[in-house]
C-alpha cells in the first residue's frame, strides 16, 4: 500500500488527512497531476538535478517551502519565507563546481524558483559589496547599493547589530508597495579553508543608478602592455601572459575575499579598451568565471558553436590541455566566431535580443591567445585569454604607416641643404662679414652676462631657520652610524615641519628635503614620511617610491617615543631614527623618519588601490558612460574633455576623503597611469597663487616645485597658465596650437616624454623645447591645502602624441625640430640678407661666369 501527504500552503498537516492508494496506476497518475498543477513545486526546489547536498543538511527546510512564484512582492511573511528558503539551499552546498556555481545560475533563470519578473535574489559580501551574479542588472557586480539607496543601507545596518539572522523592510519603489529582506550566513565550501560571510538579499528591486562603484578599489599596477596598446598577435600574447603572471601574485598576495569583490575592476583601463578585453573559463566546466566585455555570459558555459560550428568552449580547453601552467609563458593562438563590442551588426541574439542558449555570440572573425593558470584549490586550470578582431583594424586606428612622411621630410632636408650652401658660396669672399661679427663683441657679452644672471638666479629653495628650537643639526654633520646625532636630525625637521601653518609654505619646504647638499639632504641621509601601515608620503631621495610600501614595523613601532633601529646595508653599520609628527597638509598624525636608506626594490606598490573609474552610471544598457580617457586624447576637445573628466574625478576623492585628506595621497600614484596618463598624455596640478606643482603625473621629480620657468621662445609657462585660467590677455608667443574657442587653452614649449627620458628644468627655464597645448580649470575645496584657487590641465603635443593613433611614426623629435626650425629661419634670412646687395637677372649670370 502506497500513501501521500497532500497539504496546501499555509495550511497545518492533519494526521487523519491521510489518503490511502490501492491502485498503483491510479496513484501515478495522481501525482502526476498534483505536480502539475501544485504551484509550490516541491520537487523542482529539492531535487535539484546534479547539486549534491552536504550530508546532514538534507532536511534543513520544509519540503514546500515558498519560491519566488508564490511570494507577493509586498507581502513582508512571504518575503522573509523567501530567503530563509534560499539560505537554506546554499547550506547544502558542497563545493563551487558542482554546488555554488550551478546554483548561481538557477538565481537568474527568469521563471524559475528563485526568479519571477521583479521578485530576485543577488549576494553581497559582508561590507554590501554585489557579488556575482545580480540577476537583473550583471553590471552591478563589485558595486555598492548601500550608499545611495535607503532600504539596503536599513537592512545592512540591522544585519550588523546580528551575528546571523534576517532583517525586512518595506519600502515604496515606482508607485508599487513592496517588500524587502536580506539575512546573513557563513557559507562553508570544501574548496575553501575558511567561512564566506554571506548576505542575501530578496525583493529589493531598485534602479542600476543606486549602485555606486566609489568604494571599490582596484589594484594599482603598471603593465608593460596594457589593452590600449594591443594590435597584433605578438602585443596580444604579451598582454595576456603579462596579466596572467600578475594575477596569479596579486591572488597570493590579497586572497580569495578581495578577489571576488574586485572582479570588475578588469573590466576598465589598463585591462580593457573597445574590443580588447580579458575572460577567464575554468577548464573542467566551461564555465565562464570572467568576461571583461559582457558581465552577463559569467558563470554560464562556455559550451557554445560559432556559425562555423566550432565548439568554442572545446577548442579552448583543447589548445592548453599539453601546455604548461604559468610562469612558463606557454600559451596557443586560436581562431573563431564572436562578437565584436565595436561593430554592432555582427551580433547573434534572439527576437528579444537575448543571447541564444548554445550558440556564439556574434559572427566576427576573432584571434584568441590563451594561456593557464591554477585554480585556488590547486584542483583544476582557469584559461586566460584575450583576443583581436583583424578585420575591424588591429593596428589600433593607424593611418600612417612608418615611413609615409618620408618624401615631406625629403623635400625639407634638399631645401634645407640648398639653403645652407647658397650663404656659404658668398661668405667665401665677402670681407665684410669678418668686420660684423668684430662688431659683435658688445652684444655678445651682453647676452652672456643676462645668462649668467638667468643661471644664477631663481627659487631659492633652502629654508631659513625660524622661530626658537633647541634642534640644529643638518644632514651634512649626521653620522650614518650614530644614533644621537640621526634623532637630533629628525626632531629637528619635526620642529620645522610642525611650525608650518601655510599649505604653500609646506611644498617648499618638502621641495628642500630634495636638495642634495642641503639642511636635509646629504647623500644617503635623508628624510621620508611613511604612515603605519608603511605606505610613502614623502621620499626625500627616490620620488618615484612615493605611495609604495615600505616595510619598516621595527622602526615604526619606536616612532611613538622617538626611537631607532641599527641595521647594516651593503656591509655599512647604519642608523635610522623616527619619530610622530602632525602633517600639515595631510592633517594626519603620521612618521617622519631619516637615515633608512635602501634599496629600490625594497618597495612595494601592491597595496595601492585605485578608484575604480566609471565617467557616468545609467539606467539603461549598457548602464555605464566611459568618459575621455588619457589614451583617447587626439585634438583640443578630446584634450577639455579629459581635463574636465579629471576634474569631476578630482572632486569626487577630496570630498570622499573628507576629513582624512592623507587617503588622498596613495591615489596620488593611481593618476600616473591609465586611465589617467598615456604616452605623452598626463595631468598637473597646481597652485594659483604661487604656481607650485602639487602634482605631476609624468614626473614625481616635479612635484613641489615652481612652474615658474621661462621656456626657449621666453614664455613663462606658469604665469601664462594663470593669465588663462582667469581670462587675462596672454602674452606668450602664438604657436598656431589654439583652437578656434581658445579659452582655457594654453600653447608653450616643454618636454615630450615620449621622445626621450622624462626631463627635469634647470633653475628657471622649462625642461624641453617640442610646442604643447593645454587646457586649464580652476578648482578649490574648502579645507584641502588651505581652501586656495587650484589649477588642474593636461595637455598634449600635437603631431606626436596620442593624435597618430600609436602610430611608430612622429613628427621631428624635440630639440630636434626646433633646431631644424631656428636654423631654417636663420639660413633663410641670412640668404636674403646676402642676395639682396646682388646684382639681379642676366648680370648676375654673366658676373658669375667672369669670375
């Protein structure tokens, strides 16, 4: 005899309600019909096909409990029902490959148990960060909605006060009552040897415009080749390998927490640009664990045909499978079918625009290089890969190619000859040459003693000794080895630095830290600013190390009390000394520190994070705007667009930094490289008043320095900045740069990185001489370096930065093309000059053949 419980939701089991079936067929046929019709779906929610269930865990919930067809979106019972039902599931999880990720994908499936229209489910990590995936909007992953919107910030706060437990809200969202509950879990996985703190959150249906990206932070890292500058086969493998190897350290280094809430910043610069992205795929599953184009294809397979029939999944895991795993660099090429971000009318979708279950997602011809690395348990292979579309242009928009200039610069080179040997034809026998440069004595020692004058003069940038201290001694009379006379250094400097008041007055005085064979600086003995954590603020001898990490737990641990630490380098008995001093501009409590010298490699840049860099967040796909990147820069609007982008960047952190403005100086680092900075492409910015560099993004060198420098056509480039930021009449000389609407535009003539190494101005005069337009704004921040006028711009220089697309071709180098230009000018006047007193027409032909 066969008996099953009927009950309906909500309702008690009654004991007597048992229905006794003689007849098998009959029963059969009975529920089948109860499973059809039944809109609890037992069986779909428990018996989940290919999810095994942690032993003892089998029976963690009621077999009916409720799904997401059954609950009312404003019903706060149903809600709650609702989430404790899916905690209950994923605590029957055994591992990622056969528990988490297949039911990850059950959470997105529209119609199923977990997701009915508006009614869905997403994770978030303890501190709010989205994990993936979020059904309704894939792009939210590494976002916080905490921030902006108010029900979740009332659930997260609740959940802090639990160790566990479940909170609701109700809340009102597009005229439509509605409820909303989130509950926190530990998820325990085997592959994992530690607890996932888990939040999920159910019913909470809000706009992507609530998501806000301001707190993720992204690992600051320099690849040799990013994603802007692939555009063939060999760039391809070297971006790929390079990411792969830095990977594998930085999942070393941060582990698996950090890993998963920074998955999106690989989706933006340097990692991304147009059609060039990464993806990672687990090679026993096809599953997709990261597509740096399209958040919605992860965690599903990769299992997929292109139009050509080819196994796209299959061909990848097949090119790797004989391969070793990094850091060998082994990696294979493939080719196949996909889409194309930049070329709309490749895509394969269905009628509603979805992607089609099996098939590829696009028909663009694409070269793929892969390569592996293993996975976090050690138990399998991740496959990183990235690729190219050849026929959309992989020479990354290069017109020119190298040598097309060649019969321009031909020409210029045989009228540049001619014009040199026409004077030297008549210097041969004109005397009174001779008598003009004999009468040239005076004015050339004029223009000797004005260089003189130039040379000696400018900035001074040592500081005088103000105000009564007991503290005197400089670097110049420290002992490297003597442990008084190093804290007599540093408490002296302590005494200087804490006597500052003016936010100006600071940057010249770190500028003096510099100078070699200054008060501060004597070789090796020099001063440093670190925080706790060992994180450089000021380097006195290496400016470049500022933001990196230093390790220094010794020393730091004395600075309380003034204290130091022996220690040997390069086989020398040496001393440094540290001490807590109140930074002015910082408005920190952080650790002056002298005589630790070392060596470069000593410091370390992987705990510098980034902001992660959205232009603007929509409600409508593609849901983000990327604004003017550095790389992106080619003519005077793309250049404003840009300088602008930055300044909105710039507001955003010193408000975020509020009180704490010494949060301000690691992402200092972060705007010396993409997005912020390619190529010749970088920004400044500086002070009104006093034109000092409070940052350079090219050179840290710079940095507390004066723009007050006069370039080689006697343009003073700092005054020229501030008569343009305030709309004065300028006084430079036209380089035929502005543009039509030239406001807050600035043309003048410094150094081109690109050219040759990064170049430092002597006393007064502008580093190099290639002509550079700039564009300028002012902005100011009440209480961030005093609340005075600041002045942020970048600029670029036409014909040779970004405007050739990364072309190998430029325009005449530096020093170069202007030489050529002076002496051109030159030779042409001087020919004038000397054919003017000749005899003209026949004459001149006949008196030549006399002679």
């Amino acid at each position: 005899m066969s008996a099953v419980l009927l009950r309906k939701p909500g309702s008690s089991i009654n004991s007597s309600a048992v229905i006794k079936i003689q007849n098998p067929v009959f029963f059969l046929c009975m529920l089948a019909l109860l499973v059809f019709f039944s809109h609890a779906g037992p069986l779909q929610a428990h018996e989940i096909p290919g999810i095994p269930s942690r032993a003892g865990t089998e029976d963690n919930h009621s077999p009916d409990s409720i799904t997401a067809k059954d609950v009312r979106a404003g019903n706060m019972e149903d809600m709650k029902a609702f989430m404790l039902h899916a905690m209950a599931h994923m605590e029957q999880l055994i591992d990622y490959n056969t528990g988490l990720a297949p039911f990850l994908q059950l959470i997105e499936e529209e119609g199923g148990d977990w997701r009915k229209d508006s009614i869905y489910i997403f994770r978030t990590s303890k501190d709010g960060v989205i994990q993936q995936p979020h059904p309704y909007y894939p792009p939210a992953q590494g976002g916080i909605l905490s921030h902006k919107n108010p029900v979740m910030k009332g659930l997260m706060d609740e959940l802090q006060e639990k160790e566990d437990g479940v909170a609701c809200r109700n809340y009102t969202f597009r005229n439509e009552e509605r409820a909303a509950c989130a509950v926190k879990f530990n998820l325990h996985l085997d592959s994992l040897s530690f607890p996932l703190p888990t939040i999920l959150v159910g019913g909470l249906h809000h706009n992507f415009s609530d998501v806000s990206f301001s707190n993720l932070k992204c690992p600051h890292y320099v690849p040799e080749t990013s994603a802007v500058d692939v555009v063939d086969r060999d760039t391809l493998k070297k971006f790929v390998d390079e990411f792969a190897q830095f990977y594998v350290e930085w999942r070393e280094r941060v582990g698996l927490l950090e890993l998963i809430n920074s998955v999106s910043c690989f989706r933006v610069l340097p990692w991304k640009n147009d059609s060039i992205y990464l993806f990672a795929m687990a090679a026993n599953n096809r599953l997709v664990v990261l597509n740096g184009n399209t958040p919605s294809l992860e965690n599903k397979s990769l299992n997929v045909e292109d139009d050509n029939g080819t196994n796209v999944g299959d061909l990848l895991v097949e090119a790797v499978k004989d391969l070793p795993h990094l850091p060998s660099g082994e990696g294979a090429f493939v080719e196949y079918l996909w889409d194309d971000p930049t070329t709309p009318d490749d895509d394969i979708r269905d009628a509603e625009g979805n992607l089609i279950p099996g098939r590829a997602p696009g028909n663009s011809p694409k070269i793929t290089y892969v390569t592996s690395i293993p996975s976090t348990d050690g138990q399998g292979q991740i496959i990183w890969g990235s690729g190219i579309y050849p026929e959309t242009g992989d020479d990354n928009g290069c017109a020119i190619a190298e040598g097309a200039d060649a019969p321009g610069s031909v020409l210029l080179n045989f009228f540049m000859t001619v014009l040199f040997l026409l004077p030297a034809v008549f210097l041969k026998k004109r005397s009174g040459i001779k008598k003009a440069f004999a009468q040239s004595g005076p004015a050339a020692f004029v223009v000797c003693a004005l260089a003189t004058l130039v040379f000696l003069s400018g900035p001074d940038t040592a500081v005088a000794h103000e105000g009564e201290h007991n503290h005197s001694i400089i670097a110049g009379g420290v002992d490297a080895s003597d442990q008084d006379d190093m804290l007599e250094f540093v408490l002296h400097a302590k005494v200087h630095w804490e006597a500052i008041d003016d936010p100006n007055e600071n940057i010249r005085f770190e500028k003096s830290l510099t100078v070699d064979g200054g008060d501060w600086k004597n070789g090796t003995i020099y001063l440093m600013v670190i925080d706790e954590d060992g994180t450089i603020y000021t380097h006195a001898h290496d400016p470049e190390a500022q933001n990196g990490t230093l390790n220094a737990t010794e020393l730091i641990a004395k600075a309380d009390e003034g204290g130091c630490v022996d220690y040997v380098l390069n086989g020398e008995n040496r001393v440094a000394c540290a001490v807590k001093f109140e930074h002015p501009v910082w408005k920190s409590e952080l650790i002056l520190i002298g005589g630790l010298h070392h060596e470069s490699g000593d410091v370390s840049f992987y705990n510098i994070r980034c902001p992660y860099f959205i232009s603007e967040i929509i409600d409508e796909e593609p849901y983000f705007k990327q604004g003017i990147t550095a790389n992106k820069v080619t003519d005077s609007d793309t250049l404003k667009n840009f300088v602008k982008e930055f300044k909105k960047h710039f507001t955003e952190q010193v408000e975020q930094a509020g009180q704490t403005p010494a949060s301000l100086a690691s992402v200092r680092n972060c705007w010396r490289a993409l997005p912020w900075k390619h190529g010749a492409v970088y920004l400044f910015v500086m002070t009104e008043s006093d034109q000092l560099v409070f940052f350079n993004g090219n050179s840290p060198a710079l940095e507390n320095g004066t723009l007050d420098v006069v370039d080689d056509n006697g343009c003073n480039v700092g005054d020229e900045v501030v008569r343009v930021v305030n709309n004065e009449p300028r006084q430079c000389r036209d380089l035929g740069l502005l543009p039509g609407d030239a406001e807050g535009f600035v043309e003048y003539l410094w150094d081109d990185p690109t050219d040759s190494a990064p170049a430092l101005p002597g006393e007064g005069t502008a580093p190099g001489d290639v002509p550079k337009l700039s564009y300028v704004e002012r902005v100011s921040f009440p209480g961030f370096l005093g609340g005075q006028p600041l002045i942020v711009g970048s600029g670029y220089h036409p014909g040779t930065s970004n405007d050739d697309g990364g072309c190998a071709v430029a325009a005449t180098s530096a020093r170069g093309g202007a030489l050529f230009n002076s002496l051109l000018i030159v030779s042409v006047l001087f020919s004038a000059a000397l054919w003017k007193r000749r005899p003209m027409g026949k004459q001149t032909v006949s008196d030549s053949r006399e002679r």
